[in-house]
C-alpha cells in the first residue's frame, strides 16, 4: 500500500523519506488547507532528496473558482515544477457551480504533461461526485485526493469506497484527512491501494496535538510514519 505523507517543510520531507513513506506531497500553510510552497523549498527538496515529490498548486486559500490571475500563477508554478523534475504536481480547479471546471482542468493536464496529476479535495466541493468522478475519469486525471465529501476519511469512507467502485481502476482513489495509525487498516480492508496523511504533531502548552485537529505547523511524525508503514507492509 502506498503511503503519502503531506510534508511542509524540507525537514518532514527529510522525515517522511527517511521513514519509509513512498513519496510526498510539498506544500505550506496547512492552517488553509494547503498552499503552493516557495520555489526554493521545491527546488531544494528535490535535489537534495530521493523521495518522490508531489507538489501542491494553490496560489491561495479559499475557494477554487480562481481568477485569470490566480491561474496564469498555477500554470507558472506547474511549469517551473516540470522543469526542475517534481514527479507530480497536486491541483484543481471548480467552476461556480462547484462543479469540475473541465476547460481549465484540461489546461493543468496538458501544463502537467510528464508529471503526475493529482485532483485534490476541491473535489470534495462539488455537489455530484460521482459525475465529476467521471469527468475526472474522461480527463485523465492520474488520481483523486478526497475525504469522502467529510471533515475526515473515515467519516466519508462510504462514498470513498463507492468513488473506488465507479473508478473502474481507471483513475487511483487516495483517501486523505484525519488518517493515522488508528484507522489506517481501515482503508486497507476496503480495498484502498494509497493512503495520503500528514503524521504531524506539534508539542502545545506541553502536550502533543494532532495538527488535522488544531491547524497549526509543525513536522511529520518519525514514530507515526514507522508505525502506519509497519501496519501497511
């Protein structure tokens, strides 16, 4: 089972590879979800490490119906990333109906080419998942990043594991929120072939904290990679 762990700095990526996780996603600023990293840490992480970098394109928080703006910056970041040689890139992009923008999706995937595509959990926003499901499917979108439309992946396992079914093995469904090593077997049993997790704790007032739980920075988790890895192999 491939593991995926979310690194937002060049130390848990450091951590996530020397532990055992089969690649990461590259991002900051987990207190919105997730934004594009600057290009030196992209850079750097992968020249100095081995580990298969996935990078997230999200020039903002909020929403993602983006701007003409907002998306000449996500195809500039795309293209500065295949050019340093990431092995993937993390996006998406929705219309205002909260739909699958399909002409922009269309213009990551052709910006992306040599590159892996991940759909990330704008997915979670639109209001029919399994057609958009499909409209990912036609795309060729390489996989979907989703936590079942649920503030976690186990609360949203039943439409993840309906997403599996309906992906016809055409596209990789990754489950991603709230996984750990508590419940990642969970998405093992249902037939899940990925797991995407942060593992991060950060000491607060004394006591360890789940970052998913209380939004703030901190570095992946060494025991709690070995310990999901050790369950999953």
């Amino acid at each position: 089972m491939i593991i995926e762990i979310c690194a937002n700095s060049f130390e848990s990526a450091r951590i996530a590879q020397e532990c055992g996780a089969h690649r990461i996603e590259l991002c900051v600023d987990l207190s919105v979800g997730g934004l594009t990293p600057p290009r030196a840490l992209i850079e750097k992480v992968v020249t100095e490490l081995s580990i298969p970098t996935h990078v997230l394109i999200r020039p903002r928080g909020g929403g993602f119906v983006y701007s003409e703006e907002d998306f000449d910056t996500i195809l500039s970041d795309m293209t500065f990333c295949k050019e340093i040689g990431c092995v993937g890139v993390v996006s998406g992009v929705l219309n205002s109906e909260n739909g699958i923008d399909v002409k922009r999706t269309e213009r990551l995937i052709t910006a992306s080419e040599g590159m892996e595509f991940t759909f990330h959990r704008a997915f979670d926003y639109c209001k029919n998942p399994i057609q958009a499901l499909h409209l990912l499917r036609e795309l060729g979108v390489t996989r979907l990043l989703s936590s079942g439309q649920a503030n976690s992946a186990v609360e949203g396992i039943e439409l993840l594991k309906k997403l599996l079914a309906a992906s016809n093995g055409d596209l990789q469904i990754m489950p991603g929120g709230g996984i750990r090593s508590n419940n990642v077997l969970l998405f093992k049993e249902a037939g899940f072939k990925m797991i995407h997790c942060s593992a991060t704790k950060k000491l607060i007032d004394g006591q360890q904290t789940d970052l998913l739980n209380h939004k703030v920075e901190g570095h992946s988790d060494p025991a709690e990679i070995r310990k999901i890895t050790s369950l999953l192999t």
